[in-house]
C-alpha cells in the first residue's frame, strides 16, 4: 500500500506518532510476539505508542503507513530466536476515532479491543483475547488462548481450537466452534449457533431462546425468562435432560424431550454426547 501522510516510519526500541484520519477507515494491524491494545478516543486521527524492552530490543521494528483514512500497523522482530530467547517485551498501544474499522493479524501476544464502533476481524495463533464494547460485526478466529467478549452490539463469528470462551451480554446472533474449552455465555439477545467438541456449554438467552447448540463432550446448561416462547428439541446421548420449566405438547423418550413453551416461537435444539442437559429459568 502506498504510503501519504507517514511514508514508511520505521524505527526500534520506540514508536509515538499521529495520523491524522477520518472516521470510517480501518487500522490494519501485523504483529509477532506483540501485546496489542486498540482503544477508540474522540479525536480524528490514529495515534500509535509502541515500545520494545529487555533482550535486544533493537531487533524490534514498528512500521506505520497511511493510505486515505485507512492505516497499516506492523511490529516485526529480526531474527527467528529472539523471541524464543525470552527476556523480550513488545507493547504496542493504539487509538483510533470511535468510528472506525479493525483487521488485526498476530502471531504471538495478547490482544485487546475496546470502544470501536465498526467491524472487527481479529486473527492470532497465541495469546489471549478481550472485546469490549464493540458496535458491528466481530469475526475472531484464534488457535490458543482464552476469549472474552462482553458488551457486544453486532453479530459475533467465533473459531477456536484452544482455551475457554466467555461472551457476555451480547445483542445479535452468535455463532461459534470451538475444540477446546468451555464456552460461556452470560447474556444473548439473537440466535446461537455452537458446535463444540469438548468442554462445558453455558447459556444465558435474553429474548426468546433460539440456534442449535451442539457438544460432543460435556454438559450444556441453558437459561430463559420465564415468559419465553420457543420450540425445544434437547437430546442427551450420554446424560440426562432436565427441563425444570412446563411444557405444551411435550414428549419425553429414554433421552430426548420435545415440546412448546408459550406462543408459536423460535426453534431450540440442543445435542450432546457427553454429559446432560438442564433447561432452566432466570
């Protein structure tokens, strides 16, 4: 990409500068061994602070490029052992307006998004992962660490094969795979889709229960209100199903428990062969 207002800054050990952007642009982010941390701010331009510390912290380089409103981030460090020495610490710490737009893509190192009010796409192969007040669309995909997203306004797209998921108060359909860990989710307005291969699956639905939560190893446990509507459809291949709410039209076999809670709503099927269910109120 070519570069307008920051043409190719580069530097080790330290980094501090300012581009001045509009809202509706997208900050691209590339970092190794790298913390990250994206926060939204009220002014019109993508401030950057990144620092390098401990063993050789020369072999660290920050480049910062601009195209339009959009911004490219990238901390790379030289030479393949220095990281796996130990005794380095990269940080970087970036702010961009409140209308703004994330592509983030790590190899190593935390990473934590705060206050953007655009869409976030977030891929790391290690480290640790937090979303907070987030307006638009979030695609995560991750290969190790823990996930935590709370106060959501968008559709959530998760991918996972290592460490427990937590969402929490999330208002827009959400749909996950994971291989490993628990999945917890403590408040969702919309549609779950889940399909997990091990671990335990936790479910808070705020509005009428709906998606298809699917586990081979582990309990699931769900919560409603006690006003919701929906269609259940819950079998246990390896467990018991207990529903503690009444039922219309229900149908109990040596597994499986079907039937309505209120008015003609969405459908809930819940599956798993490993453990059991519990359907319970708020």
């Amino acid at each position: 990409m070519k570069a307008s207002v920051v043409d190719g800054i580069e530097c080790s050990e330290f980094m501090e500068e300012v581009v001045p952007v509009q809202p509706g642009g997208t900050l691209y982010v590339e970092s190794a061994r790298c913390t990250v941390d994206v926060r939204s701010h009220d002014a019109e331009e993508v401030r950057v602070e990144a620092e390098a510390r401990g063993r050789h912290p020369e072999r660290v380089i920050f480049t910062l490029q601009s195209a339009g409103d959009d911004v490219r981030f990238q901390a790379r460090t030289e030479g393949w052992l220095t990281g796996l020495l130990g005794g380095l610490e990269v940080r970087a710490r970036l702010w961009v307006p409140r209308r703004y737009s994330l592509a983030m893509r790590t190899s190593g190192g935390d990473a934590h998004v705060d206050g953007v009010q655009g869409h976030v796409d977030l891929q790391t192969s290690g480290g640790d992962v937090s979303l907070a007040h987030i307006v638009g669309q979030v695609g995560l995909t991750t290969s190790g660490g823990s996930v935590e997203l709370e106060h959501l306004d968008g559709a959530v797209r998760a991918r996972t094969s290592g460490g427990n998921t937590h969402l929490r108060d999330v208002f827009g359909d959400v749909d996950v795979r994971s291989s490993g860990g628990n999945l917890r989710i403590d408040g969702v307005d919309g549609a779950v889709d889940a399909r997990l291969s091990g671990g335990r699956t936790s479910i808070v639905f705020l509005g009428d229960p709906e998606g298809e939560i699917r586990t081979s190893g582990g309990s699931v446990e769900v919560l409603v209100r006690e006003e919701a509507s929906f269609d259940l459809d819950a079998r246990a291949n390896g467990g018991r199903v207990e529903i503690e709410l009444e039922l219309e039209r229900e149908r109990r076999e040596k597994s499986r428990v079907t039937g309505r809670r209120g008015q003609k709503g969405p459908r809930l099927k819940l599956r798993t062969n490993g453990g059991g269910i519990r359907l319970g109120a708020l």
